[in-house]
C-alpha cells in the first residue's frame, strides 16, 4: 500500500534529525586516516600546551648562517608530561647539535641511529628520566620529543645547524620556517610508515595566533657594503654598525608571528655576489666549496615556440588566499605567451582534469577559456599531486619542441619523494619549474621538484609579487645563463664531489661544487661552460686560497649535500643501499638525518609522580590557510556521511514514488 505524501516526508525528516543527533563514530584506530585533526579546546589548556616559547639567534658570516634555536617547555600543571612538538626547518639546514637544560644542568646529547635513539628514550621515559629526542621526519620537517617534564619544570632544549646561503639575481635571502602546514595523505595509518606518523598533528582552526611566543634575531657580518635590507614577513628593527655589520631583532609586535616564515633579504653594494673558493684542512680531512658566479643573462630574440603545461593544485588547502594567489599568478603566466607557443592545463586535487587533449595554441581565445575554468575553483578535496605528474607525463608531445612542467602548489602533501622519484626517472619528457604558493609552504617539495626536473624553484607569498615572479620565469625559460658546465682540477687532488654533474644554470645564481681534497691546497680549478655570448671559462687558484678555520662548517654543508642527493635521487645515482652510506654520514659527521636522531638523557630519574600524560603540541595553521586544509570532514564521520546520504536517496525515491500515486500512476 503506498504510503501517504504526507507521511513520508514526515518520515523523512525525523529520520534526517535522528541521523544529524547522533555523534560521529569514530573508525576503528586501525582503520583512520593519516591525516591532521583539530586541537579539542576546553581541556586543561595549561597541561596540554607545553612549549612556552621559540628563540632564534643567527649569525651570518659572508654565506654561511649559523643559527641557534632554543625551544622552551614549562610545566603548570599539576601532572607530568611527555611533550611532542612538531616543527620546520630549512631545507639546507645540517643539524650538527642538540643539548638539554634543566635547572643548571645541562646534557650534551649524542648522535645515534634512530631506531637505537627511539628505544633509548622510550626507555628513559619509563625509568622516571628527564629526555629529549630529536628526529628528522622530512629535511625541513623535525620532530622534537621531551619526556617527563614535572609540575614546576622548565626545560631548555637548543639545537644548531649551519645553512649556505646563495644567492639569486644578486639578493640574498635567510629563511626561517616557522610552522609545519598540514599535509594530505591516503594512506590508512595503520598501513603507513612510521616517519609519516606525524601528519596526524593537531591544528588550532584558521586565524588563531600560535600558542607560543616566537623570538628572531640575526646578524649580518658581510666582506662587502649592505646596500639594501628588508623583511616583508615580519616588523623588524635594524642597528647598524657601520656599512658591513647588522642586527635585525623582531618588533615586539610580532611575538606570536610564528604563523609565517620570516624571510629577511639583503643586496650587497652593487649587486655583487660572494663568490670565489673556501678551504678547510681538518686533522682527518679536508674539504672545498666553490662558489663561482655566472655571466650575466643575454636576451635573447627570435626563440622557437614552446610547450608550457601547467600542474595546478586545486585542494582543500589551496582555498581562499592561496588559490586566489595561484589565479592571479597564472594570469601572469599564460597571458604573457605568444601565438606560437602552446600550453594546456591539468587540475589536481584528489583526482586530476585536463583542460583539453592535447596542448593548444596560446591565442586569447584559448587562455580565456583556461582562465575562466581556473576561476571556477574554489578549493577542496585531497592533492594527489602524483596523479597529475602521471597525466602531464603522458600527453602526447611535439617533436622538436622544448616543453616545461610548472606546478603550482602549497606543496602539502607527505609523498615528496615519491614524485621526486617520478621526475627524475622522466626527464627525458621535459623540464620541471614549481611554484609554492602561500606563507608557510612545503619548500622541500617545491624545491626538491625543481632539483629533480632540472628546473628551478619560486615562492610566492602573496598576489602582489605573482608578476615579478613570473617575470622571472619567462627569463630562465628563454635564456638559461649558462650550460655545458664542466669543472677540472689539474694539481688539485679533490674527490667525492657533489653534485657529480653540475646542471645547467637558469637563474643568475652562483655554480656550487663541494668537496674534498688530499693533500696539500695546490694547483687549478677550472669552470667551462656556454654562456649568452659564447664559450666562457673561469680558473681559480687554490695555492692563493688559505685554509681559514672560520671555514670548518664546510664539513657539516658537504655531508648535507651529500645526504639530500642520496636521499632524494639514492636509486637515480645507481646507490644499492642509500640508507646505509646516509646512516654512515651522519653518525660519522654528526648530523640529523632521516636514519640519525640526537638523544639527551639526564641520567638521574626525576619523576615521583607516576605515569605523565601524551600531549600533542598543536599547531597554528599557516597565515591565510583556511580549516579546509586540515579537512571539511573530521576523522571518522564517513559512516555519519554514509547514512545521511542514504536517507536522502531514500527520502527522494519515497517523495517520487508518492507523488506518482498522487497522480494516478503505478495503481
């Protein structure tokens, strides 16, 4: 018997808010995504924030950044904790330090492999031991633990690394990321590795300032003039002392700036660079670093056409400024292309779309059309940044026409080198550039694409410098400042160098060779490659290059160099075991590494109290990400989802079921 029309909708909608009251169920633990979750306010806050404050201190000395971060974490509750705290840092940070204060006790800590690392620590924190750990989940992602922190505690743990500073176009710049966004994963947690384990950290929602108190302060000690200096991520103050030497301290205003990197750029007194070479004799080793300066960029006319497709993010984290910022970018970009050259356009979020089957002519007509659907995109889903590798990949290609991926994202994904991976083993099909979008982007991945496809990589923080930043990629498409590089050394007994093959310069950026060398600093080092004008050629003679102790981080940035190339490109270098030589390099030169963590132990057990409670130290969610980038659907409420869209497909086929019998239908 059919049922009453007015029945049924009265049915339907007890069943809609019987479906809305229940609580979202939680999926087994096994069974949850690896993903972030918000921070649950309303709890004991004072137990369940520990870090109190960041201290940055930087020391610039010509290109080499020493820098000092010193995290502090202050017990006021009534329990112990074990804090986690997950954070960024450069991509070219070597990590060669780490030691614990407490009271006036301070602990050196020790380098160890990691999972010998882990254990000691888990058991540290077992025996009622105060300890830190520190390990390094990507190379700009660490992951700080301290264990048994009691009520009153205040606990000092500092960390250095040393950073290479190199220019491009003649502007310096030190970077400071100061908060790790939120990455998209698919993985199930209970099938993923366990370095990945720290994508599920908690967020505080959108436009909440971090919890914490953030402190910069650098100084710049340079061989030549300052001309010019600036910091558009953050208020600063600047004291001069003369033309070469100045400390820059963070405004008072920005205590809790650490939402953002602080970028600090600085030009030296007619766009010079330091360039030339730096040696370091050590009592077991010695090493090099060459920094020679390219010719400068020739315009040049009368290009062939070019194939440009762009890989464009259109995730949950690219919504709002992001994505706002990524459509004013590719205005620049394709609005600036000529008839001759063609272009297409892939989307990606958790799936990806081509704009059309094959690349098409860069008419107006054309780049209005891929205009208008770009602006059609708001911003949502996962970024399955793989998939739109695979898809620009494999569209068909020209022959005889150059072709240059751009991807543009905030880069906040957890499966980095498995698209580095990807790129290198298809270089053959074209170049990749990458432009990170947003305040606080996933430079390791922007940067590490770039590497890999033999690109180069850009960083746009906002809409006002998306022309300038396109400006300068139309130069490095059409001009590269020098190819061909070869480097020689007659009488110069160097060896383990890195990179084994110098790629070709696009950006008017220093030629970076590293090394070391047997014997005594003797003979010639020699630089040949193609510039605009021809064949060019630079030597450099090591015997007027004294060895400076001033130079001994040298030792610290090789084995980084090293390391990065192996962990990112181990299988394209044709090394069996990567892992082993990494582990190798960083107990050998005390570093960080993903295989190597620091672990300080206070020997004296401390904690009477009984067990401590787990905390998560949340984290703020980067300066104009929205809460899309963490998720629109919490952890666990797709059975939640399931039923409601279950009723609504009943509640319909009910209606029109109804509504035929009401007309005479179906009897």
């Amino acid at each position: 018997m059919p049922l009453n029309p007015r029945w049924t909708r009265t049915l339907l909608f007890a069943g809609l808010l019987t479906a809305l009251a229940q609580p979202a169920q939680a999926a087994p633990s096994d069974d949850k995504t690896l993903s972030p979750y918000f921070f649950i306010e309303g709890e004991p806050s004072v137990d369940r924030l520990p870090l109190a404050k960041t201290d940055v201190e930087v020391d610039v000395a010509g290109v080499i950044a020493d820098v000092k971060v010193t995290q502090t974490y202050k017990n006021e509750g009534s329990r112990p904790i074990h804090a986690e705290y997950v954070f960024p840092g450069s991509t070219r940070a070597a990590v060669h330090g780490m030691r614990m204060k407490i009271g006036e006790r301070v602990i050196v800590a020790k380098i160890k492999e990691r999972e010998a690392a882990s254990k000691e620590f888990a058991q540290a924190k077992e025996d009622g031991k105060s300890a830190s750990l520190l390990e390094q989940d990507r190379p700009n992602v660490f992951r700080m633990s301290v264990a048994n922190i009691l009520p009153g505690d205040v606990i000092e743990v500092e960390l250095r690394y040393t950073e290479l500073l190199r220019p491009a176009e003649g502007t310096y710049a030190f970077v400071y990321p100061t908060v790790v966004g939120p990455r998209y994963a698919s993985a199930r947690h209970s099938a993923a590795n366990p370095e990945d384990d720290w994508v599920r950290s908690p967020y505080l929602h959108a436009g909440r300032k971090p919890t914490y108190a953030f402190d910069m302060k650098v100084t710049l000690l340079t061989g030549i003039d300052l001309q010019a200096l600036s910091c558009k991520s953050h208020e600063v103050t600047a004291q001069w002392t003369g033309k070469r030497r100045v400390t820059v301290a963070l405004d008072e205003s920005e205590r809790q700036g650490g939402n953002r990197d602080f970028v600090l750029q600085y030009r030296l007194a007619g766009g010079a660079v330091q360039s030339g070479l730096m040696l370091f004799e050590g009592e077991d080793e010695s090493f090099f670093l060459l920094m020679a300066e390219p010719p400068k960029r020739v315009e040049t006319e009368d290009l062939p056409g070019r194939e440009y497709v762009f890989i464009i993010d259109v995730s949950g984290s690219m919504y709002g400024f992001p994505l706002d910022t990524a459509k004013r970018l590719m205005r620049e970009l394709i609005g600036h292309l000529r008839p001759i050259d063609t272009f297409n356009m892939i989307l990606f979020s958790g799936g990806s779309t081509r704009f059309a089957p094959r690349s098409l002519p860069a008419t107006d007509q054309n780049i209005e059309r891929a205009i208008a659907v770009l602006e059609g995109k708001q911003g949502g889903g996962g970024t399955e940044l793989l998939s739109g590798l695979r898809m620009a990949m494999n569209m068909e290609h020209e022959p005889g026409t150059s072709r240059s991926f751009i991807v543009i994202t905030d880069g906040y994904i957890a499966g980095e080198a498995e698209a580095f991976q990807y790129v290198r083993s298809h270089l053959g099909k074209a170049n990749v550039f990458s432009f990170g979008i947003g305040t606080s982007v996933n430079r390791y991945l922007v940067e590490g694409l770039a590497k890999a496809g033999f690109g180069e990589p850009f960083v746009v923080t906002d809409a006002a410098n998306a022309a300038a930043s396109a400006e300068r990629f139309r130069d490095y498409v059409s001009a590269p400042v020098l190819t061909d590089i070869e480097v020689d050394f007659d009488g110069f007994r160097a060896y383990d160098i890195v990179p084994t093959s110098v790629p070709d310069v696009l950006a008017e950026r220093p030629v970076l060779v590293f090394g070391k060398f047997a014997g005594e600093p003797a003979g010639t080092i020699v630089l040949r490659g193609v510039g605009g004008k021809g064949p060019m050629t630079q030597r450099f003679d090591v015997a007027r290059v004294g060895s400076a102790d001033q130079n001994r981080a040298l030792s610290h940035l090789w084995a980084r160099q090293r390391i990065a190339d192996l962990s990112d490109f181990g299988a394209a270098l044709g090394v069996e075991s990567a892992q082993e030589e990494v582990t190798a390099l960083g107990l050998r030169y005390s570093l960080l590494t993903k295989y190597t963590s620091f672990i300080a132990v206070d020997e004296t057990p401390r904690n009477d109290f009984g067990p401590g409670e787990e905390v998560k130290q949340p984290l703020p969610l980067p300066q104009g990400v929205s809460d899309y980038a963490v998720g629109g659907v919490t952890q666990g409420s797709e059975p939640h989802l399931i039923v409601l869209l279950a009723l609504l497909a009943a509640g319909a086929f009910l209606l029109w079921t109804s509504r035929r019998t009401s007309l005479g239908y179906g009897r």
